[in-house]
C-alpha cells in the first residue's frame, strides 16, 4: 500500500469529470487499498479518486467514530433525492482549513459496485448522505468552495495559493 498524494484546490486537475470504472480487477484493488491508507492517515472521513489524480468513478469513506468501517463506492449514481434539504458546515482534504456551509439533500439513496464488483443500494442520511453527495460531486469535477459565493470562492483561491507557494519555498 502507499500513501497517495492528494491535490489542493484551485489545481485545475480537480476539474476533470472522471469516466466509469470498467471493471473490478487488481487494479482497482490497489488503488481502493491506497485510497483508504490515504484517507485515514489525512484523517478524512471521504475521499473521491478526482483528489488523487485518478479519474474513475471511485470514492472511499468511513464517517463511523471508531474509524473502522469503510465505505467503497465504485461507478455511484444516486437513485433518489429527498426534498429537504439542510445546511451544514463541511471541509475538504483538497481545501485545507476552509469550512463552510453548503446545502444538500438530507437523505439520498445511491446505487453503487462495492469493492468486489457486487450491486448494491445504500440509503444515507446525515453525515453519509452529505459525504457522498460531496464525494460524488468531486468525480464531476466540482469542488465544494464552489457552491460559495464568487467572492468567498477568490478568498479561498488567494489564500491556499499563498500557503502552497510558502510551502514551496519551505
Ligand atoms: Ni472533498
């Protein structure tokens, strides 16, 4: 396994919409494994295959508190949307030390290939239901500093473009 390293926002990497996984193989395995390791050493509770460079319909995630139950959602399409919708504060591995609120379905029913290849429909609410709609938004190349307002958005661009640049030069 290895550690993958994960893009920071505004990489223009980030926008790529990523294409279907064709097939479960050893391939897939391997990045599934190094997805995880990724994600949990960067303490997420989500993270999308877009955010490692690697443009296929993959996300991983865990949101239980004992970090033990992950999460692999392979080509997701979400079947249904609940009406209501809320408000809630979320972050981003690729936007490091911004939060904001962004508005999302409360509940959402997707439709995915698990890390074996098998079908399966999950039903999510709360903090599963926000991870994978912001999961399924980065495979289409969206950000959540997105859904913020143009000048929230240039703060953001300015400010982690001056901490990537003084880490640069560290
Ligand atoms: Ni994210």
């Amino acid at each position: 396994m290895a550690l993958l390293p994960i893009l920071s926002y505004p990489d223009p990497r980030l926008h790529t919409v990523a294409k279907p996984v064709a097939q479960v193989d050893a391939r897939i395995t391997t990045q599934i494994a190094n997805m995880l390791e990724t994600m949990y050493h960067a303490n997420g509770v989500g993270l999308a295959a877009t955010q490692v460079d690697f443009h296929e319909r993959l996300v991983v995630m865990d949101v239980s508190e004992e970090r033990d139950q992950p999460l692999v959602l392979i080509n997701p399409e979400l079947t249904w949307v609940s009406e209501e919708t809320q408000i809630n504060e979320e972050g981003c591995l690729s936007v490091p030390g911004i939060y904001d609120g962004v508005e999302r379905h409360s509940a959402v029913t997707v439709q995915a290939l698990d890390e074996h290849g098998n079908s399966r429909s999950i039903e999510a609410e709360g903090l599963l239901a926000i991870c994978i709609q912001h999961e399924m938004d980065h495979l289409m190349g969206k950000v959540f500093v997105e859904y913020l307002s143009p000048l929230k958005r240039g703060r953001i661009k300015t400010k982690l473009l001056k901490q990537q640049k003084q880490a640069e030069q560290a």
